[in-house]
C-alpha cells in the first residue's frame, strides 16, 4: 500500500510540473503584448525626439539610412533615420525659408518575446509637413493701430496705401488704415484727408480681432534672439552707418534710441522695431546718403510704446506698419504724425520679408503630421 | 479477527480514494491548461492580423485617405489602407458571421470570421464563437456608437475596439452527466488608429 501510495504521488507531482510550465506559457503570451505596447511607444517617442533635433539643429542633424541614429530610450535602443522631400513647388530664395518640406520618419524599436526569447522588432513610418514658423502676424492693413491710445495727423506729400502694389492678383487690396475700434477709425477718418489713404478697399476699417498680442511676445523673443541687431547709441552712436537686412538676407533690427540713418542706407528688408524713447530719422540733406535720394524698407515696421518717424527725404515702407503698447494699462499716448514725403505701401510680398526673418532667428519648425504607417 | 489488518485497509481504502480524486482533479486541470494553451495560440495567429491591419486604416504614402471606411458595423468592418506601403490602397474587409457555422466544426457555437482584401477572402476557422466591433468617436469613451454607423459620421470615428471569444472544439466536462462545458478564451484591444485622429 505504502509503495502504491508512493507512485501515485511521484506522479502527480510529475503532472504538476507539466501544469506549471503550461500556466508559465499563458502569462508569456499577456507579457509580450505587453512589450510589443512598450515597443511602439519607444518608437513613437523617438520620432518626437528627431522633430526636436531637427530643429535645434537648424536641419543640419540628418541620420540616413546607411547611418542612423541609434539612441537608448528606457534601456532599449532605436534606430531611426529620416528622408527629407523638398516642397514641389519652392519659392526663390529667400523665400524658400518659408517652403513646406515634407519629412518621413523611419523609427524601429526592438522587444524580446518571453515565449521564445526572440528579438522582433516594430517600424514606425511616420510622415509631416514641415514648415518654418515666424509669428509674424498677417498684414491687413497698410498701417494698423492695435491700441486706442494714439492721436494722428498728417501733412505734406505723404500718404498710405492698401492697394496691390504688383502684378494683378499677386496681392488683395486692403484697407490703408486699421484701428482696433470703430471710435478710433473716425477719428483718423477725421483727422486725415481721405486723398492720402488710397485703397480700392476702404481708406479706413476697424478690426475688432486686431491685438499687439501676441506680437509683444514675438518682439520679446526676437531681442533676446543672437541674430537680432540692437541698435542703441552705446553701440552705434547717433549715426547708424550699418545695414537693415538685403534682399537675400532679411534681418531683424531694434532701434532704442534716438537714430539717424546717414550711412547711405537706402534699403532695408525683414523686421524693424521702434521701441520706448526710439526715434528714427532719416536724414537726406546729407552727402553720404544721396544714392537714390530715398530709402525704402521692405517688411513689418513696428512702433512699440513710441511713434517717431521722421522723414525729410522720401522714406518708402513697403509691407506695413503696426503700432501698439506693450502694456495697455499705461497712459502714454502715442503722437502719430505722418509728414513730409513718407509713403506707407501695403505689401503681401515684403510681407514675405519679414516672415523669413523671423523664422531665421527662431529656428522652430511646425510639423503637421501627414499619416502613419505602423 | 484481526481489527488492526482490518483498520489498515480501511484506511488503505480511504488513502486510495483520496489518492485517485486527487489525480482526476490535476489530470482535468491540465487538460483544461492545455486547452487553453491552444486557443491563446489560435487566438494569437488572429489577433496579429488585426493587430496589423486595424493600426493601417486611412493610411497613404504621405497622406491620410479621405475616405477610410466603407462599412462600420458591429460584426462587419470595411476600411481602405495602403496595407503594405506600397503604390496601392486596398480595401480590407472583417467579418463576422454569427448565424453561421463552419462546415465540419465540432463545436457548435463556433462561427465563420473572414479576412478579405480587394477580394481575395480568407476564412480564419480557429474556433471563434464571438466577434463585436464597437466605435468610438471621443478616445476613452465609454459608450460606444450606434451600430451601424451612418456614412456621414464615418469621420468622427477616433477608436474602434474589438472583443472576440475562441472556444475549443472540443467539450471538457468534470462529470459524465455534464455536457457543453468548452474552454474559452477572450481577447479585447481598444485600437487609436493615428490616422484617425483629427490633426
């Protein structure tokens, strides 16, 4: 009895054993779906990471697929590379900052399968369009005021258009003058000859949406911006005799003091911001500067806190001008007086100017994902 | 008479009893394990196709297709992907059949579930006795949408999810008198295919 007793136990415990591997292989299987989740999250985050680096890097980081970059992400690897597709229809230089590129992203990640202890691994296809992102906001008018705190007047020959200044449907037209209320609009409806605002649109609209933010918060970013020009004058002295951008390289420059330009400057192209106790003159009667007898500046000109622009020659804004105050709660109030020869012309393609130029200094890419293939 | 030879094989008797109940039990657990062992492998080979395919709807080399869906019932999705990135969309089809059973199945609560691609079916006959597709149009929902859903609602559809039930062909019953007692096995995903979500 004892020996058949014996036997009985010996094999139930070899059937024992063989229930336990069995129950070992049902958990393998729940524990590698598991992993194959973990797998396609790793490449999923590897693929943001590339959107980082491509952009901290300007593009120049470029993992190709003879080289990938391979990058531990919670203790496994990844191996990612991208293809970089121009946009089909590019713009000139320098426009052809602002074209959509289309990236695709090539992610792998690795797991083991418990079951078999097998390496298998999950690709990821992921593709975007890339764009450069400038922040500069779209130019609606001529010359915009988003802020009720000014007065204005104007003499002499100048005036402000919203016309279409290029080949007919390059540009729309648009009104000359934008205010942000429609108090503010009669009142430079009053103080204004209609014959110096000349638009096929209106000579003057308000705009309830028009608002200095988030163009405050662009501004703030660009002075702090290594490409920026400062000019001040501890750096530069009254007479500026620098350059404010060419048509190839359109840059972003800040006046903060009083400044003359006397250096035969005749044009400027990108982003120009006049800011508190700023003023520009632009002073013809000088030797230096009679090239052309005039200087054009081709973009966004902005008059944070300080309205100063004073032309004896015949300055030319082609693109537009905004005024605003960075804080709304101060009291200041803004004199704008457009005098002598100066011609404010609306412009979509200078507007073009200026978005390169702030793209170039914030070096951000937006990326709009396309599909996904996994 | 000797009681203590008598005692001894009562004892013996009942130690034998025990000995042999205990023996049907692990021997019926196994089985049961066993069993189960082959339907998740079954329940496997189904699930990594779905798992490839349903991820895939809406997707085209360097664009999401306009129209993702042909048919987003409870039992029968039908869904457009360029399944393996190449030139061509396909259109890929998933259907259940509840009202039928597969020739030859010995279980009689198994089904028909067919896989077809631009035509080209394919019966995966594993054993599948449920099959529901549920759609979602906001991600962690818990109501899902009416079945079957209406074409112009095809593009609030954000996540689908998807529950089927394998059973074994064969009957695995404790007793004799006891009958239709077959191992299930039950897998659930909720899918987020990426080129659903509304950019």
């Amino acid at each position: 009895m004892l020996i058949l007793s014996t036997g009985a136990i010996i094999i139930l415990g070899i059937m024992q054993v063989g229930i336990h591997s069995q129950r070992s292989a049902i958990v393998q299987k729940s524990a590698t779906s598991a992993y194959e989740v973990q797998a396609r999250n790793k490449a999923y985050t590897a693929a943001q990471l590339a959107m980082e680096r491509i952009n901290e890097s300007a593009g120049t980081w470029y993992p190709k697929k003879d080289s990938p970059w391979i990058e531990a992400i919670d203790g496994d690897s990844i191996s990612l590379y991208y293809k970089l597709f121009q946009s089909s229809d590019p713009e000139p230089y320098p426009f052809s900052y602002l074209d959509e590129d289309t990236v695709e992203i090539y992610a792998k990640s690795w797991y083991r399968t418990s079951a078999k202890n097998k390496k298998e691994d999950f690709d990821l296809i992921t593709t975007y369009i890339k764009s450069a992102m400038h922040f500069v906001p779209e130019f609606k008018s001529a010359m915009s005021f988003a802020t009720d705190d000014f007065t204005i007047s104007a003499s002499g020959s100048s005036s402000i258009s919203g016309n279409n200044p290029n080949a007919p449907g390059e540009c729309e037209d648009r009104p000359a003058i934008a205010t942000m209320s429609e108090n503010a609009a009669n009142m430079v409806s009053t103080n204004i000859d209609g014959d110096r605002l000349i638009s096929d649109s209106t000579g003057v609209a308000y705009d309830p949406d028009l608002s200095y933010q988030p163009v405050d918060q662009l501004i703030a970013r660009l002075r702090n911006s290594p490409g920026t020009r400062i000019i001040n004058e501890e750096a530069d002295g009254i007479n500026y005799k620098g350059d404010l951008g060419t048509e190839d390289n359109p840059g972003v420059f800040f006046i903060e003091d009083d400044t003359k330009l006397t250096g035969g400057i005749s044009e400027g192209y990108g982003i120009l911001v006049v800011r508190s106790y700023g003023a520009l003159a632009y002073d013809s009667s000088g030797v230096e500067m009679d090239i052309a007898g005039n200087f054009t500046f081709n973009g966004l000109v902005i008059f944070e806190d300080a309205y100063a622009l004073d032309g004896k020659g015949t300055p030319t804004i082609n693109g537009s001008v905004l005024v605003g105050k960075k804080d709304e709660t101060t009291n200041n109030i803004m004199d704008v007086e457009i005098s002598g020869n100066l011609h404010i012309q609306y412009d979509c393609l200078a507007e073009k100017y200026a978005q390169v130029a702030a793209a170039k200094e914030l070096m951000q890419n937006r990326y709009k994902r396309l599909s996904t293939y996994e | 008479m000797n009681f203590g030879i008598i005692i001894s094989y009562v004892i013996a008797g009942f130690l034998m009893l025990t000995i042999l109940t205990v023996s049907y039990n692990v021997g019926y657990s196994n089985q049961e394990v066993a069993t189960t062992n082959i339907k998740q492998t079954h329940s496997l080979a189904i699930t990594q196709i779905l798992i490839n395919d349903i991820p895939k709807i809406g997707y085209d080399k360097k664009a999401v297709l306009t129209t993702k869906f042909e048919k987003a019932d409870s039992v029968e999705l039908s869904f457009f992907s360029n399944l393996d990135n190449s030139g061509s969309v396909e259109k890929i089809t998933w259907k259940y059949y509840p009202q039928i059973t597969p020739e030859h199945a010995k279980n009689p609560h198994a089904r028909i579930l067919t896989r077809t691609i631009d035509g080209d079916e394919t019966a995966l006959n594993a054993g599948v006795t449920a099959f529901t597709i549920r759609y979602y149009d906001n991600y962690g929902a818990s109501t899902p949408m009416p079945t079957p859903i209406n074409t112009s609602n095809f593009d609030d559809i954000v996540q689908i999810e998807i529950e089927m039930e394998l059973q074994s062909d064969y009957e695995l019953n404790y007793r004799v008198s006891d009958s239709g007692n077959y191992v299930n096995t039950i897998w659930k995903k909720r899918f987020s295919p990426v080129n659903l979500r509304p950019n």
